[in-house]
C-alpha cells in the first residue's frame, strides 16, 4: 500500500465521530470555530475574490482579450516589450494584447476547469468510495472481495505522479478543455473513493450500526440513512482541498499544451506557457498568472485546512 493511500486513511479515522446523536452539534461546533479561525477568514476571502473575478471578469475587462489593437507597439523578435502603463496595467503581450484584460477573463476558465474537475473526481470517487464501503461494511465475505478488487484498482492509481496520469489521460483523450477537465477529474477519483470508503470503515463498526443491524433494518437502509450521512466530513473538506489541486493540476497540462486548442483563449495556464518564450525580455508576462495560480490555491487550502481542524473530533473543547 502507498504512503499515500496510508495518509488517506488516517485522514478518513481522524475525522470520524461515532456518536450520531452528536452530528448536528459538531456542525454547530465546527463552524463556531471556523468563524473563529484567521485562517478561514482569509481563505474565504481570497476564495471569494477568485470567484468575484471570475464571473465579472468578461464584463470589466476594458479590452477584448482577443484583440491584438497594439501590435505595432511590440517588437517580440527583438526583446521589445510594453510594459506597465496608464492605458494597459499590466501592459502588452508578444501580439499586442492586453494582458489586465487576459488575466481578468482567464480567471473565470481556471475556476471553471478547478470546479468541474473537482466535481467529477468528486461524484465518482464517492460512488465507488459507497460500494466499497457498503461492501466491505455489510457484504459479508463475498463483499469484502468485492471491496478488496476495487481498493486495489485505486492503489494502482495513487501509486502514479498525479500529473504523470493527469497527461497520460490527456494524451490519449487529445487537446481540449473538456479533456483537461477529465484528466483532472480521474486523477482525483480514488483519493475520493479511498478516503469515503475509510469513513465508512470506521463508522460501521459503531454502536448505533450495530443497534440498526439488530432492529432488522435493510442494509441498504443503513447504509444510506446511517453510515453514510456520518463519513461525509472529510469528503467535504478534501473537495476544498482538491480544488486548489485541481486548478495548480489544469494550470500545469495547459502549460504543456494539453489545454486548449485555441491559444487565443485566455487561461491563466495557457498564459504562463505563452510567457515562456519571452521569459528574459518581459517576466512580468509570466508572473500575473502565476500569482494569480499560486494566490487562488492558497486560499483553497487554507479554508480546507481550517475546516478539517474545525471538524476534527479530537481538537474539540
């Protein structure tokens, strides 16, 4: 089993609590303490600019992002650049566009290819994360095969560099922006699916399982209505956190040209590769998206690190 697979699983028992009649308290805790958190309170906010920006970025970007209007004023092949100035704030790329209104409209793609990753690494990951667990929790001996076949699929999976598998799936899937999205997507299916099925471990073993299993209910019964309800806490904080690897993830296969086709398409990825070749002549090309990268991933990890401390049982008072 992988250093990693091992680090799931303890984040799975970490955050388990086995009492059910607790649950709505530790919320009401939990986000006492999250509002009590700095670390919360700027990720939120960096979070929530990101997002800000996104979705007003195409409305005020004083220029078409696409519109080379000064292309005479740069001389790419002779190391002649426009920077800084009063009609473009972060000046002009190699073709004369402007590079406030790129990184404006780029930010609404990254957020885009982050959430839909996320969410596709997210749904399936759980699915598979359900079956295993239920499998392993309330199948017997033949569900513990089911459970041990499908856990060693995802090891497999989390033994490989992310990255090396996020551009074997990209290779083969062809450049676009969807097969970014999918790529991102599968590399996060069984941290997901490892991580739901270590909660549900842990909680079938509980009193309250065991007190349903003697009432005679369904084991899909318990399993939807019991178990699962109850291992959901640190899925919800590694969303949080898959999203800030999500978009450094999209960011990194459109730096290798993976992403999409259309170069004209501003994303923050696709800008910093466009600014390599010009990297000694204008860094500043290279630095806005990568600020931008590194500033939104941060944000995401700290509002997912505050929230598994929030939902931690053993930090609470």
């Amino acid at each position: 089993m992988t250093k990693k697979a091992d680090k799931i699983d303890r984040l799975a028992e970490l955050m388990q609590t086995t009492e059910v009649t607790s649950g709505a308290s530790l919320w009401r805790e939990a986000m006492r303490r999250l509002r009590a958190s700095k670390m919360a309170a700027i990720g939120a906010v960096v979070i929530a600019a990101f997002v800000v920006i996104a979705l007003i970025g195409p409305w005020i970007a004083p220029y078409a992002p696409t519109a080379q209007t000064w292309r005479g004023d740069v001389f790419p092949n002779r190391g002649e650049f426009v920077g800084m100035r009063s009609g473009n704030w972060f000046g002009l790329d190699h073709l004369g566009r402007d590079v406030f209104s790129r990184w404006l409209v780029g930010a609404r793609q990254t957020l885009l290819v982050g959430v839909v990753s996320m969410l596709i690494g997210l749904v399936v990951g759980a699915l598979i994360g359900v079956c295993s667990g239920a499998a392993a929790t309330l199948g017997g001996r033949a569900g513990q095969r089911v459970d041990t076949v499908i856990m060693r699929f995802t090891d497999i999976m989390l033994s490989l560099p992310s990255l090396l598998l996020a551009v074997s799936v990209a290779a083969v899937l062809g450049q676009s922006l969807t097969t970014v999205m999918i790529a991102v997507g599968v590399v996060q299916i069984p941290v997901f699916a490892r991580l739901l099925r270590g909660s549900m471990l842990v909680q079938g073993g509980s009193d309250y399982v065991l007190a349903a299993k003697a009432l005679g209910l369904r084991k899909r019964r318990i399993v939807l209505t019991q178990i699962l309800p109850n291992s959901l806490s640190p899925v919800i904080v590694q969303a949080t956190l898959s999203l800030a690897t999500a978009i450094i993830e999209a960011a990194a296969l459109s730096y290798l040209g993976l992403g999409n086709p259309d170069p004209a398409i501003p994303e923050w990825g696709v800008m910093l590769a466009q600014a390599q070749r010009f990297f000694d002549n204008e860094p500043m090309m290279a630095v806005y998206p990568a600020v931008g990268i590194i500033i939104t991933a941060l944000g995401f990890t700290l509002l997912g690190e505050a929230m598994r401390e929030a939902l931690d049982p053993k930090l609470r008072g």
